[in-house]
C-alpha cells in the first residue's frame, strides 16, 4: 500500500517539454465562497474533524493537522500514528509532513514512539530553522516540545508482524487495509491552502526505510496560487517522479485536478520496464478554484472530500483496467 525520473534538466521550464505549454491556470476571480478538504481513501472521520475547523472560521493549517490526528489516533488502522504496522525489526516508525498556504513545511522521518507525527512536523515548521528532522533527533525534538511517549504497537499490529515472519514476504501489497498514507488538503475561507501527509510507511519495510510521505515535492506540494496534492502508495516510485510537484506543476499549464494526477500516474506506468500491475500509486489534488480531482494505477483508490454538499468518499478513476 503505497507510492515514484523526472527532471533530467534544470529549471522548471523543462517541465513544459511534451506538454501543452499554451494551458495556463487561471484562478476564477470568484474565489471559493465555501471551505472543503479532501483526503486520501475512506477517512470521513478525519475530513469531518477538519470541515469542523474550516466551517468555525479555522485556517486550513489547523484543519490538516487536526483531521491528520483523528487517524492517527486511530488504534485500528494500521497504518497511521498508533497501531500502524512494524518494520521488520517490530519497530513502529512514522514519517509525516506539513506545508502551509506561505510554502512554509516541517516534516519528521523515522519518529519512534509518538503518534502525532503530524504535529511534530508541525512544531518542526513553527520552532526550528530546519524543514526535516529524523529518527533520534525527531523524538528527542518532540519530547521536548511536550509530547507523550508511548508503545505505538498495539496487539493486533504484533500478532499481524509475527505472523508475517512466517515466510518474511517482502513486497508491496495493493490498497492493503484499504488505505494507507493519509494525505490531506483543504481550503479555508480566506481561500488558503494547506497539506498534509502522515503514515507509518510500507509495512514490514527494511529498517531505516523512508518513503514518499515526508518529502515535500514528492508526498505532498503546495503552492497557494495554484493548488496542492497529495500521494500515497508505493513511495519510491513517487519519489522517483517527484509526483506532487508534478501534479501541481500540470494544474500550473493549466490541467484540471483529475487530469494532472492522471498525467502523473501515466509518468510512472509507462517508464520502460515499470512493472505498476504489481504496485499501487494514487494521488488526489485541489485546484485555487476549489475543483479536485484522483487518479490511481489500480482500481481501489478513493477520495473523501467535505463541502457544504456533505462527506463523501468518492471511488477514484485508474488506469490499469485489466488488474
């Protein structure tokens, strides 16, 4: 459950090449007059704690970091905060970040024993000079900064990890839990921007593994005159196409939200020799205008999205229809 080159040359004038250059993004001058927030897979607890945040006047900072939370906190997921499932090793560890409407980002990697990675990144943003911070010094960081340490690896997580040594199968395994990294993006009503990422990675990764999700570019990108977006899946292949930017690149030419992700899904699948009928990569995205949009390889992927017509979890169009 999981993420993947692309700029072979300086300057994001290159991304133009084999592209319709002549698209433009053109914010409507009629702002979005109400908040929304979309998040990856079926999390309609998580985006109905942020619409609460953006409905009472809230920033979207606050909505990503507190709707991030509210899975994070989730004892039954498995792949987020708490009860996320091991490395190898039976050790939980959590990479995050988070990117506000100025550009400005945080993000924490290989976080051992507190479960709000999303706010530790956060705190990384606000109080250090630094955008990422890792392993020991993360938790050091976080301890310091007045959070709880605790055991993230609940008895179901255990029993699962056990089993898995077994045979010790090493490969991604497709919308496993039916989601995996959260990812979210929402839109106040000062028409701001922000994003977030949180997970607890492949499961049963090699120690030290990192994927896509608490690197700004390729889990997440932000940019408040354009849009954002966000992925999940197999993190090396996003990585790989620095995909977020991309997709918020291609919303820049002037591509729709669904369109852009589309695009960058195709990036990935039609690399020579890419083997994506065994991997699951998917993104969504949000556009100034308010408009949003997913794509993913495999069928499977959806999309939350909050807005004053309700919560609702969208199923996200794919591109391999013979998986």
């Amino acid at each position: 459950m999981d993420r993947r080159s692309f700029i072979k040359s300086t300057g994001v004038a290159s991304l133009g090449m084999g592209l319709n250059i002549n698209k433009t993004f053109s914010a409507s001058k009629q702002r979005p007059s109400n908040p929304i927030v979309v998040a990856t897979w079926d999390v309609k607890n998580a985006t109905k704690k942020a619409w609460e945040i953006l409905n009472s006047q809230g920033s979207s900072l606050d909505a990503i970091e507190e709707g991030c939370k509210v899975e994070e906190a989730n004892k039954d997921g498995q792949s987020v905060g708490i009860g996320g499932l091991p490395d190898r090793e039976g050790d939980v560890t959590l990479d995050a970040c988070i990117m506000d409407y100025k550009g400005n980002c945080g993000s924490v990697v290989y976080l051992k024993n507190v479960k709000h990675a999303i706010s530790v990144a956060r705190m990384v943003m606000e109080k250090t000079p630094h955008v990422m911070i890792a392993g020991d010094g993360a938790k050091k960081f976080a301890l310091a900064m007045g959070f709880k340490e605790e055991n993230l690896l609940t008895e179901k997580s255990k029993k699962d990890w056990i089993k898995w040594k077994e045979n010790e199968k090493y490969q991604p395994i497709i919308n496993i839990e039916n989601h995996d990294t959260i990812g979210m993006l929402a839109i106040d009503k000062n028409n701001n921007i922000s994003g977030g990422c949180t997970t607890s990675g492949l499961a049963y990764k090699m120690q030290g593994r990192v994927g896509d999700s608490p690197i700004i570019g390729a889990g997440l990108f932000i940019d408040n005159e354009i849009g954002g977006a966000v992925a999940t899946g197999l993190g090396e292949e996003v990585i790989k196409t620095v995909g977020s930017f991309f997709v918020v690149e291609l919303m820049r030419q002037g591509y729709s939200p669904k369109d852009a992700c589309k695009f960058a899904i195709e990036r990935i699948v039609k690399k020579p020799e890419s083997n994506y009928k065994n991997f699951q990569v998917g993104y969504i995205a949000v556009n100034k205008n308010g408009e949003t949009g997913s794509y993913s390889i495999q069928k499977g992927f959806s999309m939350t999205q909050y807005d004053i017509r309700g919560n609702k979890t969208l199923d996200s169009p794919y591109y391999n229809k013979m998986g």
